[in-house]
C-alpha cells in the first residue's frame, strides 16, 4: 500500500551530540546516518538554524524532498529541537523519522518501529516528552553493548556509547549506513511496514566475519 501523502516521511532527525569531541562516537550513528544522506545527495549541505537550535540540510526534490535535521542541543534535550522543527515545518510526529543508537543491539542490526518507548534513551526519553507522544516512527542503529553482566554493563556504558568504533568495525559500519539510506528511500516509496520487513531482516555481509 502507498502511504497517504499527508502521513508520508517528510522529517528525519539524527540523534547525536555536537561538536569535534563526540565526532564519530557510536551515540553519533545517527549524525553519522544523516552526513551520508546528505553526501550521497550531492550539493545538500548543513546549515545552522537557530529557530530549531540545530543543523538542518534538505536533499531531494517535489514529492521526494526530505528535511534533515541533526538537533545541536546535546543528546539529552534532542526533543526541545525537534519539537521546534515539526511546529516551524508544520509536520505531524507520524511524518518523523528518529535514527538513534540502540546499544541492546548489535553492531549490523536494525529496528525500525512505528512507536514505542525510550528504552532507557536518553534522546528518545526527551523526544517523547517534548512531543506528548511515543507514536512517531524511530530507527534504532546497534552499537553492541560493552559487557554482558548488568554490573559491569552499567559501569562502562558512558565509556562505550562516547567511544569510537574501531577499525576492525568501520567496515561493518559502512555496509550498515549504506542500508539505513536505502531503508529510508523505502520508507518514502512503500511505507514503515514494507520497509521494516527489509530493515528488521537486515544480514550484513560482514556479520559472519
């Protein structure tokens, strides 16, 4: 079924923590999803906007045009921006994407769902404060979790989320973020429900490695 236009993906929001500090850090997967959103599109650059007090950037065209937006308020108040762009844009949450990092998934594991929880995210937890509501569509990247035992998990959380990925992973990391932009493309053409039957099924080449 075609999605009906007045409910179709117009906004995604990357969820992440500004600044060269966190550049590159596994919380920063859904910064990371949307640069490459924005480089495959071509000319689509970021720009600050002050109003949705984060970096906004624009790629496609007509009935296809998808509003980037990468929220530059920490992780923890990601909702304040993003509360701040569907009122300037008009948008409904229905017409949302949130990509985020999802550290009780493993590296080359994809969640796309249509509502739900936070799930202990803290840029989740904000979101949905801010908007009054869990119903708006989410994507949650795997980041692996450092530890298996819940003590041990809890004490290096903070150290594995601000961390980098290593190289071993980069390529892992690449295959994942080339299918993230192929399940979006999915997202505007077929709908949540068609798109997530691929995205959910997801078997990265590298996962046998």
């Amino acid at each position: 079924m075609v999605p009906r236009p007045e409910l179709s993906l117009q906004l995604v929001v990357g969820l992440g923590n500004p600044g060269a500090k966190y550049a590159g850090t596994r919380h920063n997967v859904g910064f990371m999803a949307l640069e490459r959103l924005a480089d495959c599109a071509g000319r689509a650059s970021f720009r600050q906007q002050q109003k949705l007090q984060g970096l906004v950037a624009e790629v496609g065209s007509g009935p296809a045009r998808l509003r980037l937006l990468m929220p530059q308020t920490y992780m923890n108040e990601s909702g304040r921006s993003i509360r701040a762009a569907l009122d300037w844009f008009g948008f409904e949450p229905a017409q949302l994407l949130v990509v985020v990092d999802d550290m009780d998934l493993p590296l080359g594991k994809l969640r796309l769902r249509a509502t739900g929880s936070a799930g202990g995210h803290n840029g989740l937890r904000s979101t949905i404060s801010h908007l009054g509501t869990q119903d708006f569509p989410r994507l949650r990247i795997g980041i692996g979790a450092p530890a298996q035992d819940p003590g041990e998990r809890r004490a290096r959380t903070v150290g594995h989320v601000l961390g980098r990925f290593t190289p071993a992973e980069q390529p892992l990391l690449e295959e994942v973020l080339r299918e993230v932009e192929a399940g979006i493309g999915l997202i505007q053409r077929l709908g949540l429900e068609r798109a997530g039957n691929r995205l959910n099924g997801f078997q990265p080449q590298g996962a046998a490695a």
